[in-house]
C-alpha cells in the first residue's frame, strides 16, 4: 500500500502542501480523514471494500470473542450474505 503524503492530499483537493501541513497543528481530525480518504483514492479502495472489510472485521471479532474457530471462507460467505441483505 502506497504511503500518503502531504503533497498527495494537497494535489487531491487541490490545496497547498504547506495548507495540509496546517492542518496538523489546527485541525487534526480534518487531517486524519483526509489521509483515510486519499489512502482509500490512491490504493483504489472503494466504498464497498471498505464495508467488505467493516463486516469481515466485526464477524472475526464475534467469532474470537465466541472462541469459535476462524474459518475464511466462512468469514468471506458471511461478509457476503450480510451484504447481500443491504
């Protein structure tokens, strides 16, 4: 995965560098969801992949927490039905 840097946000949102790096100091949040939303843009990661990923990560959780054994394919047939349903 490529690393994000402040010079791809800024050309992204077409803003400057020295804007993003502002933002660091005066608006952190504002700066974290926009290194979360150009990581996502760079590496091609769309909004159904990230839900993929929510869903996988929240029935793994079930399934440690439950001290059933992890299977992936089971993993990825309940990611799938669950996505089905929305």
């Amino acid at each position: 995965m490529a690393k994000i840097k402040y010079k791809d946000i800024a050309k992204l949102i077409n803003k400057s560098e020295s804007t993003i790096k502002g933002y660091k100091l005066n608006n952190p949040e504002l700066l974290d969801l926009l290194k979360l939303g150009s990581s996502c843009k760079i590496n091609n990661i769309t909004l159904n992949d990230l839900d993929i990923l929510i869903q996988f990560k929240k029935i793994q959780k079930e399934q440690i927490l439950s001290n059933t054994q992890v299977d992936s394919s089971s993993l990825l047939s309940r990611v799938n039905e669950i996505l089905s349903l929305k």
